[in-house]
C-alpha cells in the first residue's frame, strides 16, 4: 500500500511515491514529503537504499562498486544475523523479492498518518523452508515523514504450526564525513560481544565509541536512543528503536574493507554501521503470534547535547 498525507491537507499521492526501476531494472518504490525529503527502497530485500533531506544530501552510505546487491543502505537481515549453520549470511530475506501489499493490517494508532509509506510483504517459499522449515509472514512499512525521518516498522507472524526463533537486524549503514571523527554515544558502560574476539563479553570502558581500527560489536541491553556524531559534517543522527534491545557496530577498516569485493578504495573511511537488532537472546514466536520491531531514523544539528537528545 502506498499513502501520502501532508499536515494541513491531502498531500498529492501521485506526487508523494513513485515506483521506478534501479540500475539492474528492479523495482524501486521513491517516496517524497512536501519539503523535498526523499527515500527508495527496492523490492529486491526490501532494503531502503537512499535517504535523503530536504537539501537532496544523502545520508545513507552506499558502496559506489556494488555487485548484483547494494552494498549498504538498511538491509533486513532475518531469520538471522551473522553466518551461523546452512542459512545465508545475514538470512535470506534481504535476497528475496517482495512485493507491495494493498492490504496490511493497521499499525497502532500511535504511527502519523501524516508520511508518505509503502507497505511491502514477504511469505516464506517451498524453498526457503528448505534450509529454515518455518511458514511466516514478513511485513515492512517505510515511512517518511513530514520532517524527514524515515521510519522502518517489521511484523513477523508466524504461520507454522509450531514455535520458531529467529534473530533479526536493520542493518543501517549510515553515510559520515571520516570514521575517524565519529563518536556513538548511549552505549557507555554496556556490555557488548567483540565479533573480533569470539564473542568474547566486554564492558564498554568509554565515554563513548570512536573508531581507530576495525570494529565488529553487538551491545546487550541497549537504551532506545543512541546518537551518531559527526563533527565534521555538524549533523548528529539519532537512532530510535522499539523491540530491538541489541546495537550491533561495525565498519570494517583498511584490511578487510580492501578484501571485499564490493567496497570501493577507501570508502570504509564514510560509513559505520549502527544497527537496531535482536541477537543475543532470539525471538522465540509462538503460533499465531507476531512480533514487531521499529527503527525510527532522525538528524538534528551537532551543537545539540547529550542531554537535549535524551540520552
């Protein structure tokens, strides 16, 4: 379903989303607001693969050599995150195609009608139950709003006729000026997972996360607002999440970056991934039961504190 609202009136649907074909001829949905904010998410994954303000910058990272797949933008990574037994990395869904869906159930009242959003649908496939014998239903809402947030809202009902568990990420790979310069506040003191070190549990010792080598962490128990500082570019994003009390963190660095087919020289330099997840402890879903996750994605001027974001 595709909708567009405007505070004051009926925004112009046809104006509000548009459904165009990407550089490899696949379906992608653009939604725009009244001031110029843009976003496009394509079909294939259901990945969210830019986002951009009012002013037309963007602030998502994508690699500039990808292959058939984007490297970056929002992934969905379900039923798993990771590379763990015969499922593929990171899950299947974000390699599978989706399709719009006319008819989603309604969200809580607490969701603004007054963005532009594409409701998309996913059902599991004989083949896919091959390597993950579950029956599910996967919806997705992308929303942006009149202010220029974009909002990411998943459902996953489970169909089976029995219980399954599942890990899932919104793989959020965020564009900055130099890693260098970036600090994560909000997951001071927590304890995380160091991917680096086999899972070894750490308390976090900084007053905040900055970058200076390789980093691949899952924080546990996370609060629901963490803020991304990027002094260079004088923008601060903020991260909300509902459901998802992980924060996996990751940017890859020199060595490893240079190892990946699909980051181009030195682009590990403008991205670091912050992502709303639940790893640690999986979603077990009973029959019949659904589960829901939000990401909600802001940016506001670097001058504003600690304090005033809330954390």
């Amino acid at each position: 379903m595709l909708t567009g609202h405007n505070s004051a009136s009926v925004w112009d649907f046809k104006a509000a989303t548009e459904i165009t074909k990407d550089r490899n001829g696949i379906d992608q949905v653009v939604l725009r607001n009244p001031q110029g904010a843009s976003a496009r998410v394509s079909l294939h994954g259901a990945q969210v693969t830019s986002w951009r303000n009012e002013q037309g910058q963007e602030l998502l990272f994508t690699s500039s050599k990808p292959p058939k797949a984007a490297r970056g933008g929002i992934p969905i990574c379900f039923p798993q995150f990771g590379n763990c037994g015969s499922l593929e990395l990171h899950g299947f869904v974000r390699n599978r195609m989706w399709v719009i869906d006319d008819n989603p159930p309604p969200l809580p009242a607490n969701d603004s009608d007054r963005n532009t959003s594409v409701d998309l649908l996913l059902k599991s496939s004989g083949g896919d139950m091959k390597s993950w014998p579950h029956s599910f239903e996967f919806r997705l809402r992308v929303s942006l709003g009149t202010d220029g947030d974009l909002s990411l809202v998943s459902r996953v009902r489970n169909v089976n006729g029995k219980p399954f568990s599942f890990s899932f990420a919104y793989h959020t790979y965020l564009l900055v000026s130099d890693i260098s310069e970036i600090r994560i506040e909000g997951l001071e003191t927590l304890d995380y997972l160091d991917n680096l070190s086999q899972k070894r549990r750490i308390t976090e010792q900084g007053d905040a996360i900055t970058f200076e080598s390789e980093v691949d962490r899952v924080y546990l128990s996370s609060p629901n607002v963490i803020a991304v500082l990027d002094h260079e570019r004088k923008r601060t994003f903020l991260i909300r999440k509902e459901g998802l009390p992980d924060v996996a963190v990751w940017n890859p660095w020199v060595k490893k970056s240079k190892a990946m087919a699909d980051f181009g020289v030195n682009e590990y330099k403008h991205m670091v991934c912050v992502d709303g997840a639940v790893i640690e402890k999986p979603v077990n879903l009973k029959p019949g039961k659904e589960w829901t996750g939000r990401l909600h994605l802001s940016f506001v001027p670097s001058s504003f504190c600690s304090e005033r974001l809330g954390l």
